[in-house]
C-alpha cells in the first residue's frame, strides 16, 4: 500500500510471505520505505530508502533488511 503526498513523496508498507512446505517454515517480511521524485539535470529521478522487518522467518534468517533504489525514469 502506497500514499502518495503533493510533493510527490511516497510511503509505502509491503509484505511479500513465502511457505516452505518442505521444513513448514513461514518467511514473512514486512517493508517500509519513502521515496521522493526530483529532477537531475532536468531528468526525473526517483530515489527510494526502505527497511525491511522479518516478523517470522526461518532459524538463522535475518531480522532486518535496508534497501536504496535509484530509479531512472526515462519520458517519451
């Protein structure tokens, strides 16, 4: 789920939960992150920073992720 504000910043809440039938075991994340859409050298740039949360995850997995993105957007 994405909110999207005036200034084109977002805020965004995901999850992706997988199941491994095989050790009965759930992975689930849960993903936070804010991205905010400028202009370089006149060219739209989005850059996007998130952290990621393992509420339940399998023995040994992490118990947090962080993420940066830079997404070039390229108009016709």
């Amino acid at each position: 789920m994405t909110y999207t504000t005036k200034t084109v910043t977002s805020f965004s809440i995901s999850t992706e939960s997988t199941y491994d039938w095989e050790r009965s075991q759930w992975t689930v994340p849960l993903g936070f992150s804010v991205a905010q859409l400028l202009k370089v050298d006149g060219a739209p740039v989005q850059l996007t920073l998130g952290t990621r949360y393992y509420a339940e995850k399998p023995s040994g997995g992490p118990d947090w992720g962080l993420r940066f993105v830079i997404t070039f957007l390229i108009p016709k």
